[in-house]
C-alpha cells in the first residue's frame, strides 16, 4: 500500500475507534438506570441484557479496529526497516 493510502486508512480507523469508544461510554452510562428500571435488577431484564449483548459487539469491533492499525503500523515499520538495511 503507498504511504498516502496507509495514511488515510490509518486516520479512517483512528476516527472509527473514536467513534467506537464515545459509543461503548455512552452504553455505559446508560447502564445503571437500565439496570435500575427494566425488570429486577440484572435478573428478568432484557433491556440490561441487550445493553450488554450491545457492549459486547462494540467491544469486538473496538479490538477488530485495533487489530487493523496493529497491523498497518507492522507493516509501515517492516517497510520502514526494509528500506534503511
């Protein structure tokens, strides 16, 4: 991939993990009132067990993401010291 492109897709998926996050914080915070007002407490309660099924999909996608500019910087750093050897 050019270094231009790398760039781009680079801060495409640092934008997407922002995204990510304020999402799961905004979950989060949801969480105590679902917890308090749908059913009793964590038991009987499918608001709070969506809440959770919805962190558990941000979370994958957060590591997906992660995993995606791991990998490109790998990439740039094994360009990187292939060029200066």
């Amino acid at each position: 991939m050019k270094k231009s492109q790398e760039k781009q897709k680079m801060e495409k998926l640092e934008e997407e993990l922002k995204e990510l996050k304020k999402r799961m914080e905004k979950t989060l915070r949801k969480s105590n009132e679902i917890y308090d007002t749908g059913g009793d407490g964590w038991h009987d309660n499918p608001a709070y067990d969506m809440m959770n099924a919805d962190i558990d999909k941000i979370g994958a996608l957060i590591d997906e993401v992660k995993d995606e500019i791991a990998t490109i910087k790998r990439t740039t750093k094994g360009h990187e010291t292939g060029r200066k050897k």
